[in-house]
C-alpha cells in the first residue's frame, strides 16, 4: 500500500507537468484539478495492488486505455511457444507493457543460425537452452513481469496445462503443431495465436474462441441496436456516459472464431466471393501459405529449389487457387520465385512487424479495448500491405438440431477440397504455368478494408514502411538482472521442432 509520502511524491511529479493532465478510465483532467485527482486515482488501485511506481512507469499506456485495462493487462498470464525471431519481438513487447507473466516454452537448443535474428541470444549460448537462454535477458526488460522457461515439448501438454494461461501464443511451427496445440486451447477454454514469417511475407492468426471487447464513441443520434454486425460479431451491450460535455456510448461487441483447422480450408467471406473486383485484391499471399502447409504436411519439409519441387508446389498453389474461387491470374511468377526463395528464412523486419502488431492485439484483447484481428492477417512486405480475412466455414442451417443440442455434426455446404499432396504432374516448368496467366487489368485493384499497414498506437507502435517495429517502451527499462530465471525442465532434449528449409 502506497503511504502519504508516495502519493505526496506523485501528486508533485505529475503537476509539473500542466500540459500532459493524467488519464482516469473516464475524462481527461485538466492540469488545473492534477493535484486534486490524483491521490483519488492512486487509492482507488490499491486494492489491485497497482503502485505509483507502476503509475509512473505505465503513465502513456495508462492514458490510451484507461487504468481498468491495466489491471487486466498486469494480471494477465501468456504462454509464448517457440522463441525465434518472431517470438523474440512478442516477448519483447509484452514484457515492456507489463503483462504479469510470461512463459516461454522452447525445447530446442540455440544454434549458430538462431544468432543472425535473435538478438537476445550470444554466441556464448550456442548449445544451450534457448528458453532458459532468451528468458534470462528478456527479464531485464522488466523486473515487474515474472518470465518462467519451459523447456518441454509442448504438444505432448494437456488442456490443464493450456487452461493456466489467458493468452497462447504459438510461433514459428509447423502447421500440424500449431494445430495440435490450437485444438489444446480450445479445450481449455485459452485464446490462441499463431503467426509464422518467410523472408519478406508473415501471417498472424486469430482464436479467440468468443471475445468481447468495448468500442467508445461518440453518441449520434441514431440509438446503436443490439444485433448481429456479420456473421461472427454481434452487438450485445449499449451504454453511455457523460465525457468532457459530450455524450459517449461504449458498445460492447463479441466476436465468435474458428479454429486453425477449420479455417485453413475454409472459403473467403461471400462479400468477396459476390464481388469481382475484391477477388482480383485478394493477396496471393492467401494461397501461398495454404500451399506451403499443405507441401510441409506431406513432405515434412519446406519446399526446395530442386525442379520436382518446383513443379509440386506450383501445382499446390494453383488447386488452392480453384478452392478459394480466386482469378488464375492473380499468381505472379516474380510472386512465387520471391515467396519461394524466401521460404524458412527469418528477416528482423519482417519479424518486427508481424511480431508487433500481433503483440499490439493481445494487449488489446487483455485490455478488453478495439476490435481484434479476425481472423487472419497477411503481411506482404513488399507491397507494405496486411490485410485481414475473416475465414469462417459456412454450414447448412437446415441441418442444425432445433432443440438447442448439438446431435451431430452439421454438414458444411460450401468448403475447401480434401487436402492435396503433392505427385507427379505433366507441367514442364513451374514458373511457366503461372508466367502462361495473362495479366491483371490495369484498373487499381480494390484493398480491404483492414489492409493499410498502420496500428492504432495503443503500446506498440509499428512502421512497416521503414523496416522498423518496435513496441512502444512505456516505462524505463530495468537496470539490473533479478537473478536467474526459473527452469521447469532443466534438462532440454535437442529436437528439430520446425523443419528447415
């Protein structure tokens, strides 16, 4: 508990500052009542335990979301499985926005290769646990957040397992393991993610099982219904309060997600489908990946540059195409030779954007604050784009049980193919079949409406353009180590996780 002393010391640091007044969850204060809110501000928490200390280090996140969210944000638990590049700039992130803790589970070894993208890593760590090795520095960051290493093989973990933590984040893992520990959180009740990077291109993925959040906004004068948005969001909850003299209205929607599974074979929303125009903007990047899992899934591997393999996944991603409904025309040749080449390599840049804008949306998630991606992103980091699909199977309604029990399991009318794997093919070159495409009219193709590469600001603050992703540091960074950092399995047994490529 805070003494007078600390609240005295608060209240003196915050109003020297009259031109940056503190945020409450509610209006702004002017300057003027600083001295006055203050001290009530900081009592108010201490029955959540949040310090003026905290206070002061989280003060700018704290004036995006509001000191409620905070609380939710610093009682949260995330599970980080893989820490490789991309897993190095989520853990990063989190930590500086002061989640309470995080565990990172990883049973590889670190290897020479793993020193070029993660630069918590020394060479001196060559051989060793990269979990234990990544979570003793990563500590530094922020002696507030408790970072725990798990060096077991996390698909052999239980729903139990999944059902400590609030958050699961899987990186950087063959499709089947994502699955495997996807199907885990959704028996334990866990939201998930997974996101992947290859060279310039990424993904993030979304299962959030049933979420909802609140969207504060100005009140118009058409009163908000309580009803369906689309097919996955519904508006459940309509409030309003009084704010600086204008009327605000916080809408509570909830969003309902499919898992991975599913989701990879599903079709593309039919807004799409109905619309020409928006199937010549879908990114090729949709296919690509769809291909790549199904190539690593019967293959064990990612696709090299031999010709067979050429001419296999080129056949892939061309039945992908077929399945989604997309143009044949959409698949480049300078597309698929750059995707290919880029396939199991880790660029920081890369690593930074996709990595920040999924950690920006767990922190969303945890705050209960923005809409939430849905339910899967695509970064093109040469076009500097990420759009957002939302990849749902549609099921026949007529097949539905009508007394509320689910009997049986609903027949989908509208989905992807059985998987396909990769054989012999009469196609002579695998450049040539997507070179043979005529090209896309000139006209500018539409975008969706989520694929401008920008973040909202709140905590981690991503510039795709430049390269750069970082996560906005809203407190000063610890300067001394907390000791060593706690080892479930001491002992790591040395495996490949993730095929090379």
């Amino acid at each position: 508990m805070a003494t007078d002393a600390t609240v005295t010391e608060a209240t003196a640091t915050y109003a020297v500052a009259p031109g940056i007044p503190p945020v409450m969850d509610g209006p702004m204060i002017d300057s003027m009542s600083t001295a006055r809110s203050l001290p009530t501000l900081e009592m108010n928490d201490q029955n959540s335990g949040i310090s003026s200390a905290e206070l002061e280090l989280y003060d700018r996140q704290v004036r995006l979301w509001g000191i409620k969210a905070q609380e939710r944000i610093r009682a949260a638990k995330v599970l980080l499985v893989n820490v490789k590049a991309t897993g190095t700039e989520i853990a990063k992130n989190l930590i500086l926005n002061g989640i309470g803790s995080l565990t990172i589970s990883d049973m590889d070894l670190v290897q020479e290769s793993d020193l070029g993208a993660q630069y918590f890593l020394r060479t001196e760590d060559v051989g060793s646990s990269r979990a234990v090795a990544a979570a003793t520095r990563l500590q530094e960051l922020n002696p507030r957040v408790a970072v725990v290493a798990d060096t077991g093989d996390v698909t052999l973990k239980g729903p139990d397992y999944f059902s400590a933590f609030d958050v699961v984040v899987a990186s950087d893992m063959p499709f089947f393991m994502l699955s495997m520990v996807n199907a885990g959180t959704r028996v334990a009740n866990t939201k998930f993610y997974s996101c992947g990077t290859h060279g310039l291109y990424g993904f993030v993925f979304a299962d959030l099982i049933q979420h909802e959040y609140i969207i504060e906004r100005e009140q118009s004068n058409r009163a908000t219904a309580l009803s369906a948005e689309s097919t996955t969001r519904d508006v459940v909850g309509v409030n309003t309060k009084k704010e600086n003299g204008k009327n605000i209205e916080m809408v509570t929607k909830r969003e309902t997600y499919t898992p991975l599974m599913l989701a990879n074979s599903s079709p593309l929303p039919d807004d799409y489908i109905r619309n020409r125009r928006r199937m010549k903007g879908v990114s090729p990047l949709l296919p690509a990946f769809r291909a790549l899992w199904d190539f690593e899934r019967s293959t064990g591997r990612f696709p090299g540059h031999s010709r067979e393999d050429l001419v296999s996944f080129t056949q892939l991603i061309n039945e992908k195409l077929k399945e989604l409904q997309l143009p044949p025309d959409l698949l480049k040749a300078d597309f698929l030779r750059n995707f290919l080449q880029g396939v199991g390599a880790e660029i920081v840049p890369t690593a930074a954007f996709v990595g920040g804008r999924l950690s920006e949306d767990v922190i969303n998630v945890l705050g209960k604050r923005e809409q939430p991606i849905q339910n899967m992103l695509l970064f093109d980091g040469e076009s500097f784009q990420a759009p957002i699909y939302a990849l749902h199977p549609i099921f026949d309604a007529s097949l539905l049980p009508t007394n509320g029990t689910l009997s049986s399991v609903p027949a989908m009318t509208q989905s992807s193919a059985p998987q396909a794997t990769p054989g012999p093919s009469n196609v002579s070159n695998g450049f040539a079949a997507v070179q043979s495409q005529p090209e896309l009219p000139s006209e500018p193709q539409p975008q969706p409406e989520s694929s401008r590469v920008e973040t909202n600001g709140n905590g981690v603050n991503v510039d795709a353009s430049s390269g750069n992703g970082h996560a906005a540091s809203t407190g000063n960074a610890a300067e001394t180590s907390v000791g060593p950092v706690a080892n479930i399995n001491p002992a790591p047994a040395p495996t490949n996780a993730s095929p090379g490529p």
